[in-house]
C-alpha cells in the first residue's frame, strides 16, 4: 500500500513544481543579466557619443512604453 504524504499532495507533482521554481528563478536571473549588460554598454556608448543621448532615451521610452501598454492590455 502506497503511502501518501501528510499534506495530501502527490510527491511527483511537489517535484515537478519545484524544478519548475528553479528553471522560473534561472530565466529572471539570466533576464536580469541582461537587461544590467545592455544598460550598461547603452551607458558607455552615451557616455562616448553625447549626441546619441536623445534618441537612446527616446527609445528606451518607447520601448518601456509598449511593453507597458502591452501587459496592461493583457492583464484586462
């Protein structure tokens, strides 16, 4: 006779979420990562080049702007 957890739940399931935690925890560090190296060099590349100050900001607007828009509209 199989026995079963205090809490009820199947043993493989509690597995299963856990590795999903993991893989979710990986994926924001390495998004994270990211987005800290591509602040960076646009940084270093204003920081350089002053002119292109605007138009970097204008489009790191732009950008935050839709993925705003798109994850209020997704959220209704």
């Amino acid at each position: 006779m199989p026995t079963t957890p205090l809490n009820g739940a199947d043993p493989q399931l509690q597995e299963s979420s856990a590795q999903v935690r993991a893989v979710w925890s990986l994926l924001i560090l390495v998004l994270v990562l990211v987005v800290l190296l591509v602040g960076a060099g646009l940084a270093y590349v204003t920081w350089r080049h002053p002119s292109l100050a605007t138009p970097l900001e204008v489009a790191v607007v732009s950008v935050t702007l839709l993925v705003t828009a798109a994850l209020a509209l997704a959220r209704r």
